[in-house]
C-alpha cells in the first residue's frame, strides 16, 4: 500500500503532530525551553512544568533521544547542575508541532454556510461513504 504523503493525507489527519511532541508534559517542557533561549535548570523546568523528578526524567529522555533537547550536567557554587536546553532542530519540530496544531484550532473554527463545525465533519462523513 502506498504511504501517504502530506498532499494526498486525509484532511484531518494531522500529519505535523509529531508524536513525540504531543504529549500533555513534554508540550509543556518544549514551551518552557523555547521561551528560555539559554535553557533552564533540572530544578526550574520541573517547577515550570509542574512535574515530578521522575515524570520530568522520563520525558527529557525522551525529547534527548529524539534530538529535541540537550542535556547539559555541571556544577554551579560546587553543587551538581543539570541545563536543559531546546535544540535548534528542536525548536525547528516544535515550531512546525506549533503550526499544526493552530490548522487543528482553524479547522474546529470553520463555520461553512452557517453550520457549526460538528455538523460541517458530520455532513463530511456522510459524503464520502
């Protein structure tokens, strides 16, 4: 079977949702360190995020492996330090996260001939079967 290339994917499908990305946690942490050019501490980011050490761990791993994020560990007053910084990969997949997610926000708005926007996938639906 052929795969589907943007061009010919289903309307609503939503290619640009990056799987890594879209995930409640790991949106949050990208936010945070976009907003951070020089990144953020271990500390500050779980704060920021609401997260636990292990929940923030789990997901900064994730985000490393994927080239997301970077991860930097040093000392600060001879204390151990981890920085957590957006990659510009990263940041190049989080904006492209970001534009996918505002066509999702314009289509949900969609008013056509003065039907809401359920009704507008509804009468979609039945059209194409």
């Amino acid at each position: 079977m052929k795969a589907k290339t943007p061009d010919t994917a289903p309307r609503f499908a939503y290619q640009g949702l990056d799987r890594v990305l879209h995930e409640r946690a790991r949106l949050s942490i990208l936010t945070s360190l976009a907003t951070s050019p020089k990144g953020l501490t271990f500390n500050d980011l779980k704060q920021l995020c609401g997260l636990t050490d292990g929940n923030l761990s789990r997901h900064l791993r994730v985000l490393e492996k994927g080239k997301v994020v970077e991860i930097v560990k040093g000392h600060e007053h001879n204390r151990p330090q981890t920085l957590c910084r957006i990659t510009t990969a990263g940041r190049k997949r989080f904006v492209e996260y970001i534009s996918a997610l505002e066509q999702v926000v314009r289509d949900a708005a969609e008013v056509r001939n003065g039907e809401s926007p359920l009704r507008l996938v509804t009468s979609l639906n039945h059209s194409s079967g």
